[in-house]
C-alpha cells in the first residue's frame, strides 16, 4: 500500500524508519484479541529506529540526518493534531495515530522522537523505543530504583518485555528468575543467556520457595494466576505489565492484601524521557547490557504476514521487522 506524504504540522517530525519490531500490541491487533477495531485500515507498530527528513516549523533541537527513536511514550514536547493519511491509489483515509512504525516513511508528533547517537546498531536502537525502555520502568519500580537488589525476583513471561526486564536485572546484577512454558524456555535455554530460567512443569517450580517480587510480563491469564502463586504468602509485591485479551477477568485473592501484598501496574507513568532512554543507551555503550540478545528473529517488511505468525509462535525475545526491504 502507497500512502501520501502529509504537510508537517509546526510539532510534527518526518522519520524515514530503518528498522521496528513487533510488540504484543501489535500481536493484539493482529489477531484480533484487543475487541473490535472501529480504525481499519491502520498502521502498524510503536517502537522503532530512523532518520529525520524533515521538521515542522516549531521543532526545536532536531534537524535533518538526526539519528532518533521513535516511541509510543511521550515526552513533555510540545505537539500538535496529528495527520490525515491516504492510500493513493483509492484515496481511502488510513488511520495512522501518533507512532506508526510500520511505514519506510511516516510523520510523527516531536515528542515521540528521541535523538541517539550513531553508537548502537539499528536492531537494537529500536528496541529502545518499547521493549527496554518498558522493563527498565518496571525493574526500576519493583527495586525501587534499583537500590533493593538484594531480593530474588520472578519474571513471568519470556516475551519481548520479560526477557528484557531479566537482561536488565543481570546488567545491575539483581538475582532474576525467567519463568514461561516449557517449550519456550526449553528454546531460550539452548542460546547463551546467562539467565536463569524455569519452566511452568510442576516438577520445575517445586525447585524453589516463594518470590518477594513477581513481575507479570504476560497478558495470559493463567501469568496472573501463577503470579499469584509464585508471591510470598505474606507480603510480597506484584508488579504488572501485562495486558490480558480484550473481555478476559483476572481473579485475585483478597485477603493477603491485608497482611502487606501488593499489586502495582507499571506504565507510561513510570518511565521519565529522554532520561531512561539515555541511560539505556550508556548501558549498552558500556556492554553492560547486551540488548542483541532480545533479537530473536528477522524479517524484511515485505514478509510481515511471516514476521507476525514466528512472533505469535511463541519461542520469547522480539522479532525484528527491517523497514526498507
């Protein structure tokens, strides 16, 4: 599909994207767990990597050839309305929102735009952009700023989210379980992780006690009930990340909350731009973090139908979609 090149608005930024990847949100929408899609046809996409080709008329510190990443998170930049799309061909209206990263072209608000450096190689700069930028709001949260590094915690979920959370945690050198089915831990399991991982087989969680802090990086219900299992009977700490299918309740028991439990979500809120971002990179940088690791899988956009059935197989990390081929 060819879409048309909209005028820039004054807070918009034209990126010409290099490479994205596919995040459960857009498994979601690609599967149609996340309820009726009122916005068909729309694009793709929330996490990604390129360079800026052109500015809106009040963009401030960015220029053309800027290296940047684009996020669905916000910064306090200022911004505008956002642009109309067309397909060319017909004229028919595409709904683009406000990060749509699946497009070699696209026109996005300045505050979904980081600048970076040349440092980092394209695959992982745009993990940046969801991923890492996502489990280091939720490690920081659940460690309190990654000062309580002394306490074992549970990552339950091996996806893009939860496996970048447990990269990080072996980064600062927090003791971290990776805890999924076993067909993908026994995947995960074969590379050189360095992470310690368990599988859902009831014969596996009989090797350990109870978690003071679980981490829900799964929108599976059945991530939430283990969770729940997985937490120290009295006390302990949920944090969630997840996002269970469009319709679906997630039970919990009530009454250890009264003894000290606690479920907390982690989100937009949690994470400060361009701050973590730049912390992210330094991490990296210093190969402290090796963010290649979360690349499981390849595809060029031409192959997306593919990219999408190999992420929607669940074998953990993220897959990688390569903008201009």
């Amino acid at each position: 599909m060819t879409l048309n090149d909209p005028v820039l608005t004054d807070y918009q930024v034209r990126v010409n994207i290099q490479e994205s990847a596919i995040c459960g949100t857009q498994l979601g929408e690609w599967n149609q767990t996340r309820g009726l899609d009122n916005y068909l046809p729309h694009c793709f996409g929330h996490e990604a990597v390129g360079y800026v080709l052109e500015v809106g008329r009040l963009v401030d510190g960015l220029q053309e050839g800027d290296r940047v990443v684009v996020t669905w998170m916000k910064t306090h930049a200022m911004t505008d309305s956002i642009s109309n799309f067309m397909e060319i061909a017909s004229g028919k209206t595409v709904n683009f929102g406000e990060c749509c990263t699946f497009i070699r072209r696209g026109v996005f608000p300045v505050n979904r735009i980081i600048k970076i450096d040349d440092s980092l190689e394209n695959s992982t700069a745009t993990l940046l952009g969801c991923a890492f930028l996502t489990a280091f709001a939720a490690l920081k949260r659940a460690t309190n700023g990654i000062t309580c590094i002394d306490r074992e915690i549970a990552i339950v979920g091996s996806g893009g989210i939860g496996l970048a959370v447990a990269l990080l945690a072996k980064a600062f050198n927090i003791r971290a379980t990776c805890i999924d089915l076993p067909n993908v831990i026994n995947d995960l399991k074969n590379d050189n992780f360095e992470v310690e991982f368990l599988s859902t087989t009831e014969s596996e969680l009989n090797r350990f006690q109870y978690f003071p802090i679980v981490i829900i990086c799964s929108g599976a219900v059945a991530a939430f009930e283990l969770g729940e299992q997985l937490l120290q009977r009295n006390g302990g700490s949920m944090f969630i990340v997840g996002n269970p299918p469009f319709g679906s309740k997630v039970e919990f028991d009530v009454k250890p909350l009264l003894y000290g439990r606690e479920i907390i979500g982690v989100g937009e809120k949690d994470v400060h731009l361009p701050e973590d971002i730049i912390d992210l990179v330094d991490l990296i940088k210093s190969g402290r973090l090796d963010a290649n690791k979360l690349i499981r899988k390849s595809y060029p956009l031409s192959n997306i139908n593919d990219a999408f059935k190999a992420a929607s197989s669940g074998f953990g990390g993220r897959t990688v979609i390569n903008i201009q081929y």
